[in-house]
C-alpha cells in the first residue's frame, strides 16, 4: 500500500512540477498579473504583475494523481475491507468538489486580472457558491452513506450534534475554505502550511488505515512541494484565488476523510487564526474605533512588525507541525 502512497507523490510532484515550466510564461504572455492592493504594506508592491492563477499548476496534478492512484488502489485491493465504497466516495467527493472551489476561484481571479483590479466576484456571490459546493459535498457523503451525526473531540469523546451536525458542518466548510484563501498572503506561506497540515492527515488517515485518504494526502503534500519551487521566496507566480480556494476544499476533504473535521483545529490550526484576526480587527474598528493588530490577517502584522518572509512561513510553519503533532496524538486516543 505505501508504494501507491509513494506513487501518489510522485505523481503530483511531477506533473506539477513540470506544468510549472509551461504555465508560468503563459500567464506572463497572456499579462494575468496580481494587482496588489494599495493598504498592503508598501514593499508588496514590488510584486505587482507577478503572475497569477498559478494554482492550475498543482490543481492538475493532484487531480491527475488522485485519479490514477485511487483506480490502480481500488482494482489491486479489490474485495479488501479498507477499500469500501464509503472511504472511495468521501476521496472523489473531495476532489470534485474542490475543483468547484477552485472553479469559483478561477472566475473571480479572472474577472480580476481582466479588469486590472483587486475586485473580483462580490463577497455575497462567492459566499452563495461556497454554500452551495458545501452543501452538494455533505450530501454527496450522506448519499454515500456517511451519515453519522456525531462529531469527535479530542480528550472529551464523541457528541451527537442531531439535525445541527449538517448545518455546522456547512458553515464550517466555507468558513475554512475562506481561510486558507486568507492565508495565501506572502510568499510559500499557504504551500507550506498546507504541506503540513496534509502531512498531520496523512499519519492520522495511516493510523486509521484510511489509505484512500492517505492518498490524498500524499497527492496535496507532493503538489505543494513543487508548488513551492516557483512559489517560495521571491515568487514566480502566484496560486490565486484558483489555487487557494481549491486547497480549501482539499483541506476539507482530508479532514472528512478521517471524519474528523474538528482535528482541524490542530492541523489548520494557522488558518483559523488567520481568520479569527479579520474577525477581531473589524469587530474592534467598529466597537471601539481602534485596531488590535497593525494589520491582517495576522501574517501581515508580523510584517509590518519587521519580520521577514522567510520568517514568517518558516514561524506559521513550525506552529502547524505542533498542531499536526497534536492531532496525531488525540487521534491516537479515539
């Protein structure tokens, strides 16, 4: 089984890697640069015009991974209980509807880039598509018989959450979704915490012999590797909003995989803060007039506080792999 984990990899390194050599100088021909908005801190605007929607690079070849793995894992253990038509569903679930995160991705970046600016689709229209990707998820999982309602968290046990399972999870989805689009700030930052944070699921979907997961997990982690080679430190190009809402849903998918949503509080734990300072910024703006933090999401304030690039996905990086510790551990109690 772990040569196909390997496979995996490889494959989405691969293509990925390779697609990178191609895409790049078609995005510049075709002039889909990020615009770089005015209230970011100023030396950002050295990056105007970087190439953007770079994400189609790995969103390729995890998909191209995903695809073969899971149809070569499936005919080699045919019959085998760890190869059930739930974990298989939850694996392509995941994947389609991804692409569909990374589908409305697409369109609000190229509505960006064709209009010169950093407004793209409105907030209430991505919010209704992402409601909508999220709820075809969960009932793609229901159909498939995953239809538990009880939720898993660590050190207090199993609680049964009723008919309040589905909507929570919904909110959940997009919430996180959102989040690893915040997160996608500086330079390898989202890559690199999200290689991570795959790589947490990838032991926890190992312990629970959950390979298909294990698969997806493999494909994310290599996809970001080579992401990474044109992605890290001065960057080449740009993921987008094609590449991080797409990583959004393979986030949420690796922890529905496991069915343990809430482990993202471990693994993800770099994209719940990100958010959760937005959130307190502006509830602060509004109820006191004054900011908590010199910017957000929060890798901008470490910025503007005189951390370097480098430092600080090297920082969101070292707290992600406690938190996929962590999680490793508390699965490792259930």
């Amino acid at each position: 089984m772990f040569y196909v984990m390997i496979l995996s990899l490889g494959i989405s390194f691969g293509i990925s890697a390779l697609l990178g050599l191609w895409i790049i100088p078609v995005l510049r021909r075709l002039k889909y640069g990020q615009t770089i908005l005015e209230v970011g801190p100023s030396w950002h605007k050295s990056k105007q015009g970087t190439p953007t929607m770079g994400g189609l690079m790995f969103i390729a070849g995890i998909t191209v991974s995903i695809l073969c793995c899971m149809f070569f894992y499936t005919n080699q253990y045919k019959g085998d209980i760890s190869s059930d038509r739930l974990m298989n569903s939850r694996v392509f679930a995941g994947l389609v509807c991804s692409l569909l995160f990374g589908l409305i991705g697409f369109g609000d970046d190229y509505v960006k880039v064709s209009h010169k600016s950093n407004d793209g689709f409105t907030a209430k229209q991505k919010m209704v598509l992402q409601f909508a990707v999220s709820i075809l998820y969960l009932w793609w999982l229901y159909a498939a018989g995953d239809r538990a309602t009880n939720i898993f968290i660590p050190f207090f046990g199993s609680f049964e959450m009723g008919i309040f399972y589905f909507p929570l999870c919904a909110v959940g989805i997009v919430f996180i979704v959102n989040s690893v689009n915040l997160t996608d700030g500086i330079d390898g930052l989202d890559a690199s915490v999200t290689a991570i944070c795959a790589l947490g699921f990838l032991l926890i979907s190992v312990f629970f012999k959950a390979f298909q997961n294990a698969i997806l997990c493999c494909a994310v982690i290599g996809a970001m590797v080579a992401f990474l080679i044109y992605n890290a430190y001065p960057a080449k190009v740009f993921m987008g909003d094609t590449g991080s809402l797409f990583l959004g849903g393979m986030v949420i998918a690796m922890a529905f995989g496991v069915r343990l949503p809430i482990f993202l509080i471990f693994c993800g734990i770099i994209y719940i803060v990100e958010s959760l300072t937005v959130i307190i910024q502006v509830f602060s703006i509004r109820k006191r007039g004054k900011k908590i933090f010199k910017m957000t999401p929060i890798h901008h304030h470490f910025e503007m506080s005189g951390y370097s690039e480098r430092k600080i996905v090297a920082l969101f990086s070292a707290v992600t792999a406690i938190g996929a510790i962590l999680a490793y551990f508390a699965a490792m109690l259930l």
